[in-house]
C-alpha cells in the first residue's frame, strides 16, 4: 500500500507531516526524548521565549475543570541566550524540526529575542505569542486587536527573515479580521487557538484557584471554539493556518484539516499521554491509509458545507 | 541507586483493594518491568472519557517482574475525583503509567541512622525506602502518624515488621501508640539523644505540607539533615506543564522548582516554607 504524503508547507517551512508539539505544552522539546524519537514530529515548538530568563507566575499556577484545565504559569522560561546555548545543540542531535515561540513585554523585546534566534541555523520558523493570557503585560495585550496584530508583526517582520507564524488569541470578537491584520503585515502563517480565558473558586475557602486570579483554558473542552475559529480564519487568508485547540486522537487533527488548517498542534493531550503526538499521527496515517487519500492536500478543505437534502 | 528512564507503559488492573474503607491498595501488570528509587512516582491514567483529564501522580510503592512481565503497585486514598474513579476500577481494566518519575530519596549517606517519617498516606513513599535499608541491613527508625489507629497502614504493608522497636506509631486520639502528632514524637525522641547520635540521624519524611513545615523546622534546629517529599497538582509530571512549581532558596533570593523533576524529593533547607 502507497504510504500517504503528509509534508505540507507551513509558510516557508516544509515540514515532514503536520503534527506539532504547541508551545508551553512541551518544554524544550528533548523532555520527550525518554518517550520517542521527536524528530518523528513535523516540528516542536519550544515553550515562550523571553529575552532574559522569567520566574513565572507564584504556585497556585493548574486547576483541573471539566473536560480541560486552566493554567496561569506565566510563562516561566531559561531565557534566549540560556536556549540558543543549552537546548539547540540537544535540538540539533536530535534531529528535530524545531520552532520557538518568543514573547516579550514591550514590541521592543519581541524585536530582540526575534534577531537574536534569526542568527540560530537550524531553526526551523519563529512563532510570534500574541496571545498569552496570563502576563499582565505583553501577550494577549498585543493580540486583542487587528491594530495591534499588525503592529506586532510588522515590527517582527522587520527583524527575521525566518518564516514568522503569530500565534493568536480566542479571546477576540473577530478572529478573521485579526488573522488578516497578521497576513497583511508579514505573518507567513498563523496559529489558533491559544488558551481562552477562565476562572475558577473555591466556593469554601472563597478563594480563586489560581494565583493569578484567572488562567487560560485548554484540553478537549475548548475543541468546539477551536474548530469554529480555524474554519473562520481559514475562509479570510491566503497564508497556512495552524490548528490548535484539544486536539487527542487522529479523528480531531482530521477536523481541523477539514476546517482548513494545514497542520495541527497538540498541546494538553502530552500531558495525559506522553506520546500523544505519535498516536495522532498514526492516526491520520491510518486514516489516509483505509480512506485511499494520498495527499494532506487532497483531503485539506474539504468541509460539506451545503446542507444534505 | 539504579532507576529506570521515564517511560509510557499501558497496564491492566490485577488488585484494586480498600483496606479499612481508608487506603487503597492498587496492583498492575505492565509489559516490562521496572526499577525506582524510594520516593519516585508515576503519573497514573487510562481510564475511559475526558472527565477527569488529567493523570493522578502516585508513588511508587513497590515494583517488580521479569523480562516481558512487570508488577507495579501504589498504595492511595481517595481524596477527589481522580482517586475516587480509581477506586472503583475492577482487575482487568486498563490503566496507563508514566514512570519511574522525579527525583527520589537519597539512601547513600555512609554511616547514617536514617528516621523514615510518614503522616497519613505519606507512608506510601516511606515504606518503600524502609525496605531498601532493611534490604541493606542499614540502621533506621521509623515513625508513622494518622489521625486514629484505623487511619495507620495495615500491619502487613510494613516492611521489616518482624523487628519491633523500630517502628513508633503515633495517633492524635491516643488509640495507638504515642499520642499526639507524629512531629511531636520525632521531637521527643531527639531529646532524648546524645548530641553525638543526633548527629547520626538523617530524617526522610512525606506527609501532609505542615508536618513537613514542622520536621524542616525541627531537624533544621538541630542540625539534622532532612529530605522532604513534597505533593502537588500536576498536569503532566514529567517537567513540560511547569504547573507544580514550589519556591526554593537559591543564593539571595528564591526560585520555582518543579516537584516533579527537581523533587518531590527536596532538601528540607532549601524549601521556602
């Protein structure tokens, strides 16, 4: 039997098959050595990079809810220079595909964790995070607005000539006129959904969970949201989207691609199976397989939306 | 001590038994077998639906098997959804297991007494190091707190019960052994010591945050070495969610460590209580 070909082309980066690690659910990628060849992946995606290392948020960071979990980590990471030192040379033995999301307080920040990783050879694209709920500053601040989106990526734009994905926020009124604002000033793709925004108390000890107050939620429960934003997005550009919300099993990664993603990222699924991201893959392959698709291309986009008599 | 990578093991149930309506008793057949260090865990999940999602961390309570064959057990109480699901698996159903995980006591302090401190289910922890000391014939006392007599271990978990006098029970309703709170006898029994056999005690405790807050305090003041296993909310116990953090000291001021990779296991000094 033909075996089905999964590469497809993320805004300048070919990759071997569309499944990715999503940042912040897989460390820096060699955390899951132990468990598989992570080179298998069509590419990790490191945990937000700042420009110097950040503490993160105080304890109290994880609350399971129904269906999902909120987390308020706020972004806890070695920094860089502590990155391009350490983990690219592990990166690199590994054989991996690797992309790293950066993150910064001010448009300024962003610029210089952007140049500095544009002079790193082997990595694969940037993943600009326009959307983490959980830092007062930076984040989400600079992902609630086309305007905004814009700006952003403009200015990073400017600064890299490495493919350049901005990774948006659900937390928005219009992702399609958000995922525009990003394609109209240099973003070769982009990624959805990041977390959406949550709360959760204790109704005894009257607190809220989290330290932070609130946190954002991911796990199967935002599924729904996830899939309606990347059809949204999908319909209103031109450039790759990238699928990102609950995804477990090669059936949801399927949704996605007949929404119009053309790659899936999984994120809180590593948590619960540390191979999540391999049976996802066997899972499409599979699928492809049995259904005689022999391209991602031939099956991308293929949503009925008439309705059936 | 040897231990083994982490690795992902899909098992079935062969035992899930309460004792006493309190403790759990679980026993799984996974593919291989596996080798931990006393104070390791695993991240327990498998069982059907998205409802509870996330994996349990439990310790790691005893191990073995040949080739092709391994055993596992954990020893748990029910205190929310996920070990109340747990409780009412049968044998037979499939569980999932990440293991062995974190960082374990460290057993290889040359010429040391060790005091093995376990408070409510946090003997699941201290059992397993009793029996790689008394394996070794190395000297240790042990000291076990609970609420009542019936919330203490079934007799029969303890490793090297043969030999009395080195275990201490302690309940705070005074049903068996000491009475009083299990700090409170380690405190008692440190009086009573020369300063040159207290300066041959190393303490490994798990048990309830405050109990632990109050052995640091304790072995601290005395100049006792002292390893802590902590508990925490985790997603992932592996060291990618960065959920579980805990403060620690580290030069001037402090930092967030994962209890999941650089613990459970801490050196009492460096938590930041």
């Amino acid at each position: 039997m033909v075996t089905p070909d999964l590469s497809v082309s993320l805004g300048g980066l070919r990759v071997k098959n569309p499944v990715l690690s999503a940042s912040g659910t897989f460390g820096y990628g060699i955390e899951f050595a132990p468990f598989y060849d992570i080179s298998r992946l069509g590419a990790v995606v490191m945990k937000g990079l700042s420009l110097a290392p950040t503490p993160g948020n105080p304890p109290g960071r994880i609350v399971e809810t129904a269906a999902g979990m909120l987390n308020a980590i706020g972004l806890q990471n070695i920094g860089v220079e502590r990155f391009i030192g350490d983990v690219v040379p592990r990166l690199e033995d590994a054989g991996a595909t690797f992309v790293a999301n950066i993150y910064g307080k001010t448009v300024e920040e962003y610029e210089a964790v952007a140049r500095r990783l544009s002079e790193v050879p082997s990595l694969g694209a940037i993943e600009v995070n326009a959307s983490c709920p959980n830092v007062r500053e930076g984040g989400m601040a600079f992902g609630a607005t086309p305007e905004g989106i814009a700006r952003l990526t403009g200015r990073v734009r400017l600064c890299t000539a490495k493919p350049l994905w901005v990774k948006l926020s659900p937390n928005v009124t219009d992702i399609a006129g958000i995922a525009k604002a990003a394609e109209g000033s240099g973003a070769d793709a982009v990624s959805l959904i990041n977390t959406i925004v949550g709360m959760a108390v204790d109704h005894r000890t009257r607190r809220p969970e989290l330290s932070n107050v609130t946190g954002g939620l991911s796990g199967p429960a935002i599924k729904p949201v996830a899939l309606r934003m990347v059809w949204e997005a999908a319909k209103a550009v031109r450039i790759p989207v990238i699928g990102i919300g609950g995804i477990q099993s090669g059936a949801d990664a399927l949704e996605f691609f007949l929404v119009g993603a053309s790659a899936v990222q999984v994120g809180t699924a590593n948590f619960r199976n540390p191979r999540a991201c391999i049976d996802i893959l066997e899972g499409i392959e599979t699928f492809f397989r049995e259904e005689r698709i022999a391209c991602l291309e031939e099956y991308r986009g293929g949503l009925k939306e008439e309705k059936t008599p | 001590m040897p231990f083994d990578r982490p690795r992902f093991l899909r098992g079935r149930i062969l035992r899930n038994e309460g004792r006493g309506e309190i403790f759990y008793r679980i026993e799984a057949a996974i593919p291989e077998p596996v080798r931990f260090v006393p104070g390791q865990f695993a991240m327990v999940s498998g069982w059907p639906g998205n409802d509870p999602l996330l994996p349990r961390p439990l310790a790691l309570f005893r191990a073995g098997g040949t080739r092709g064959k391994g055993k596992i057990e954990f020893v748990y109480k029910v205190v929310g959804r996920g070990t109340a699901l747990l409780s009412g698996l049968h044998p037979g159903d499939p569980l999932s297991f990440t293991l062995p995980l974190g960082r374990g006591f460290d057993l290889g302090q040359e010429g040391r007494t060790y005091w093995l401190v376990g408070g409510g289910v946090g003997f699941s922890s201290v059992f397993p190091a009793a029996a790689v000391l008394g394996r070794r014939r190395a000297g240790f006392e042990m000291f076990l707190g609970a609420r009542t007599r019936d919330h203490l271990p079934p007799k029969q978990w303890t490793p090297g019960g043969k030999e009395p006098g080195r275990i201490h029970l302690c309940t705070e309703d005074g049903t068996a052994g000491f009475r009083g709170r299990v700090t409170e006898a380690v405190l008692e029994r440190l009086r009573g010591l020369s300063p040159e056999s207290v300066s041959r005690i190393s303490i490994l405790a798990c048990g309830p945050r405050e109990m632990l807050q109050e052995i640091a305090a304790a072995a601290g003041e005395r100049g006792v070495p002292a390893q802590v296993a902590l508990e925490n909310h985790m997603a992932c116990g592996f060291g990618v969610c960065w959920g579980c953090v805990v403060a620690v000291r580290e030069g001037e001021g402090t930092a967030y460590r994962r209890v999941c990779r650089e613990g459970p296991v801490f050196d009492a000094r460096e938590v930041v209580w």
